[in-house]
C-alpha cells in the first residue's frame, strides 16, 4: 500500500522572520509548507505490514519554498532559506 495513503495533504503559507545576506535587513517573508496530517484511520485493504507502518506514522510538514526574494527596495535580491525542511507535528 502506498504510503501517502495514510495522509492528509493540505498547503500552508507562515510568515517567518528571516535576514538578508545581501543587506542583513530582517523582514518577514511567507513561505509555502505541504502539511501532511495522519488519518484518524488506517484505510481499507491494509495488511499486517500497512498496520505497523501506518502505527509508526506521524504527522509533519515539508517546506515548498526554498528561495526568497529581499523586501528591501534597493536589494530585492532572492537568496536560499537555510535551515529545517522537514518539521514534525503532533
């Protein structure tokens, strides 16, 4: 069974306060999450297998965007967000 069966998909947009390399001004800037949420249940035709792995499931969110662009109007640069992709909920 494939492993997106036991989730949720869903997209978030969070502002997140970042400096610019460039002008190391901080502004915040929105970044795009994929949220993926645990099902309440495990879906039909899951075998033994499907059962310990959805058990292990959790719930967690993925970041879509990997670059922002300056806010500052004589930069307006676009530089890399560093840091974590992958955070888990729950």
């Amino acid at each position: 069974m494939d492993e997106r069966l036991f989730y949720e998909e869903s997209e978030v947009t969070k502002e997140i306060p970042l400096v610019c390399p460039f002008c190391r001004q901080e502004n915040s800037f929105p970044v795009r999450w994929k949220v993926r949420s645990k099902r309440k249940a495990l879906p039909k035709g899951a075998g033994e297998e499907d059962r310990k792995r959805f058990g292990k499931a959790r719930s967690y969110m993925v970041r879509v965007d990997d670059l922002v662009a300056c806010r500052n109007i004589r930069c307006r640069k676009r530089f890399e967000i560093s840091g974590q992709s992958v955070v888990l909920t729950e």
